[in-house]
C-alpha cells in the first residue's frame, strides 16, 4: 500500500520524469479508511485542470497528513475526514497556522451529512467545501477540487503581489527622499495595487467586488481603507442593500487582522432570547439544551474581526454585555463567572438613526458612543448614479462568467432608463433586475425596456389626500395607524415586540410595511 500515487501526467517527458511535481496538483487525502482512499483516487484518476493530473498523498490519522504536508508545502488540497480516533477538525489550525500551507484548501468529509460541522468552524477557519460520503458523486468531486485549485491559485498569485507591494514599499522607505511628483505618482500607484489586490481578495472570500466611480464611493473607498489601520469600533450606516457588510471586509482585509477569522452576526436572524448566547457562548448545562460548551461568536473571532449587522434591534440587556466585551476586551459565557479575554475588532452596521433610538432611550448612549469611533456613511444608490454604470457591467460580467455565456452588451438607452429609477432596494435590487433581464433576453443585447422595473405604489396618505375612500383603503388606513401607534407604544422599538402588540407574525409586518409605503 503506496502512500503516492500519480494520474494524468500530459508533460511530454512525462515517462521519463513521472515524479516532476510540477506536472501535478497535489492532493493529500486523509482518512482512516483503505476504501475511502481507493474510491476517491478512482472517482479522480481522470480529473485535470489546466492540463496538469493530480499526484495522490496519503494519510490515516492527523500525525501522517502533517508529516506530508511539512514535506509537501505545495499541497492545494486537502480532503480531510471529519470523523476518525482524532477528529480531523484539529488538523485544520496546523495548516492554517503554518505559513507554507496557509492557502492550502480544505474539504470537509463525514460519513453521514447530519455530521456537518458547526458554522462557525467552517467560517472561522475558511472551509471550501463539504462533502458527505454518501454524496461524493464524480462530478460532486470534480465540481469542488476545481473550485478549490483555482481558490488556492488565485490566492498564491495575490500573496505573490502582496510580497511585490511590500518589497516596493520598503524600497521607497529606504530612500526616504523628499516627496516629488514622481514619488507622488508612486504612492497612487501602490494604493491603486493594494485597492486591486483587496478587491480580488473579496471576490476570492465573498464572490464579488467592489465596484463604483462616484465622488462618494471612492471617499468610503479611501476612509475604509485609512480606518483599517486603527483597531478601533467602526460603525457602518445606510439603508438596506448599499453594501455594508463589503466595507465591513474591505476594512478587515487591510487591517493587521487580514489572515484571522472575519464572522459575521446579524441580531435580526434569530430570536433575541439567543442573541447573548451564541455571541459570548455558554457552558455545558447553562439553560435547557446546553449540552456542550459553546465557545460563542467573540470567542470564535479572537484575533480577527466581528461584523455585528443590525445592531439597532439588539435587546439594551445584551447591549450592557457588549460594552463590556468592547471596553475591557472580555466576555463571560453564560454559567460561567470567569472572565475570558478576547481580542476582536467589532464593526457594527445599522440602517437606523441610532442617535434617535438613544434620545429614545432604546439604543445605550454609552455603547453608541463606543462604536461610533470610526463612522462610515453609505448613502443610496439613488444618490450616486455614476456607480449605476459600472455596477451593471459588473453583474452582466459576473453573470456571463457564472454560466460560461458570452457577456450581451447593454445601451445607453437602458442605462437612462436605470438611472432614472429609485431602487428603494439598492445594489442588491439592482442585481436582481440585471439578472432577471440576462434570463429573459435569450443572449441578445440589452436595451430599453428591457428591465422590470417596479412602480412604487402610493403611500395611504397619498391615497387619502387624493380621495380615495374604498373599503381597501380604510382597512389599509386602519392598518398604517395600528402600526404606527404600536411602533410608539414599544418601549424597545423591536420588531418583536411591535409584532406582539399588533399580534402578528413578523412576515406579515414586513408585508404590511411594503404594502402601506412605511
């Protein structure tokens, strides 16, 4: 039993050579089971990209991949079995950690998919893929080992620039010489490198750029990336769907925190009973359910950076908790009564007024005056039509690239027609319009009229100003009252509780929000 073994060689001197690694990519498979092994080299043994087959190593226990991959440091990935006598999931920081593999790509494999590991393993330690056993289809495999070889490609190519950048930039501390013109147009030459490599890095990490021309997009562009060099609280503002979670990683990829975890919390997607829970973690039989230690988002994000979304709508009881967490640099897990440190950025997004939730005593003054150190505006889409071009030729290029199509041309008619419009939805509208006009135009070049572009029905004032008295509108008047009396008569102004004093389902709050123009 080899623990080598070598496929699709096309180099011309290949029967001469076998063993150049360069003719291959290299793939370590660690399981604790033969059959595992065989099956996958034989699902694979006819697998290229760019002209190059896969060289096989292999292992059975953690001790026997870290032994490969010390001598192997060009391994692009590993497919690593979750479930052995040592859980495979502590051979992830041995690669992670080792400057030689770090941008190796890992695969996860179980036995079964109900042993998927947690979330925040996968985020914290930038899993590719998961693949359970029962699943791994030929084409399952093919599908992730390529999208993790161009994953760990690009990323080598970016740490090369990186390098380049860095060199260049102690070459030009080093003269030290007074600022001229040309050492001018050097400094705007590498910040347009670094701007380059951090959107190239987004699009690796979260599948997009960023993208814009404006006056506006460009001043966020160089505050985020100023801001980044102080590991301070930075608080990112504007409505729903402007991009506040890519500023949150451009800030975190130019900052010293850039190769540690990024996670990202958002306190509207589960229930407030939760929230304390899953960002500072509990201890083995805290509450019903607690069945094991759970070290919590902050715990999970030591060293790196914490995006908190919505954070407007977080209950004031957790929001004593996260002063604390900020201010000191520690948590404590709920049943526990010892202090843990922690070391995490914490950059929180809001589309509301937190300056009027505090006047209403709904949001801390204390905690908004924490994270509000550092504040980045993002304002509409409808404020900055200059970005509205490029966006649109990004997502027709994105688009084309996703489904391997050639990208259509779009008018200057069609782009009036989207520089007119409001999109209340923002960049994430305007993607979905885009996309629905790529599907329903059959390849050909798009041009006016060829968007769905939503009228925004009148409001219930308007209505009501311009004498409309049906039966519809008075139950939509009836409507827009008891929402706005319940939106005063909630001490907290969450949306919980605004829905348990109209006693409804919050689907049906956010439809009657739409429907009324609220």
């Amino acid at each position: 039993m080899t623990n080598e073994e070598t496929y699709n060689n096309f180099a011309p001197e290949a029967a001469e050579h076998a063993e150049q690694d360069s003719q291959f990519w290299k793939i370590l498979i660690v399981d604790d089971l033969e059959d595992v092994h065989r099956t996958t080299m034989f699902a694979l043994k006819n697998y290229t990209y760019q002209n190059k087959g896969i060289k096989f190593l292999r292992a059975y226990n953690n001790l026997g991949a870290k032994a490969h991959l010390e001598n192997n440091p060009d391994i692009s990935v590993v497919l690593l079995d979750v479930v052995m006598n040592e859980s495979g999931l502590n051979l992830i920081p041995f690669i992670r950690e080792n400057e030689k593999t770090k941008f190796t790509q890992i695969i996860l494999r179980t036995g079964e998919p109900d042993e998927a590991p947690e979330r925040e393993v996968v985020e914290k330690y930038e899993i590719n893929d998961y693949i359970a056993k029962p699943d791994a289809t030929q084409d399952k495999l093919f599908t992730s080992i390529t999208a993790s070889i161009r994953a760990y490609t690009t990323l080598i190519k970016l740490d090369s620039h990186r390098k380049e950048l860095e060199q260049n930039n102690k070459s030009l501390e080093k003269n030290n010489t007074v600022l001229t013109e040309k050492t001018k147009i050097q400094e705007d030459q590498l910040q347009k490198i670094q701007e380059e490599l951090i959107s190239k890095e987004l699009e690796v990490r979260i599948g997009t750029k960023f993208v814009g021309q404006s006056g506006q997009i460009k001043d966020i562009r160089n505050k985020a990336l100023n801001i980044a060099k102080f590991d301070e609280c930075v608080l990112v503002s504007g409505e729903n769907g402007v991009g506040k979670e890519i500023i949150a990683h451009m800030i975190h990829l130019a900052s010293s925190k850039k190769n540690n975890a990024f996670l990202a919390f958002n306190c509207t997607a589960i229930s407030e009973n939760l929230v304390e829970s899953i960002l500072f973690g509990y201890k083995k039989g805290a509450f019903t359910g607690a069945i094991a230690d759970n070290k919590g988002y902050f715990k999970s994000a030591d060293k790196g950076t914490l995006f908190i979304d919505e954070i407007g709508e977080m209950d004031l009881n957790v929001q004593v908790k996260l002063l604390r967490a900020i201010e000191y640099n520690e948590i404590i897990a709920i049943g526990s009564n010892i202090p843990e440190k922690i070391n995490v950025r914490v950059i929180a997004a809001t589309n509301h007024n937190l300056e009027q939730l505090v006047g209403q005593g709904k949001f801390r003054e204390d905690l908004y005056y924490r994270i509000n150190t550092c504040q980045i505006y993002i304002p509409p889409l409808r404020e900055r039509i200059d970005d509205i071009e490029p966006l649109v030729k990004h997502f027709i290029e994105a688009f084309a690239k996703k489904y391997n199509i050639l990208a259509p041309e779009i008018d200057n008619d069609a782009l009036g027609e989207l520089k007119k419009y409001s999109f209340p939805g923002n960049i994430r509208e305007l993607k979905n319009i885009v996309y629905n006009a790529l599907i329903n135009s059959n390849g050909r070049n798009l041009s006016s009229g060829v968007f769905n572009l939503k009228v925004k029905p009148p409001s219930v004032p308007e209505l009501i100003e311009n004498g409309d008295y049906t039966l519809a509108t008075a139950i939509n008047v009836a409507r827009f009252n008891a929402i706005k009396k319940a939106k005063d008569l909630a001490k907290t102004g969450k949306i919980d509780e605004i829905c348990a004093i109209l006693d409804i389902p919050r689907a049906n709050y956010y439809r009657y929000l739409k429907e009324l123009g609220m």
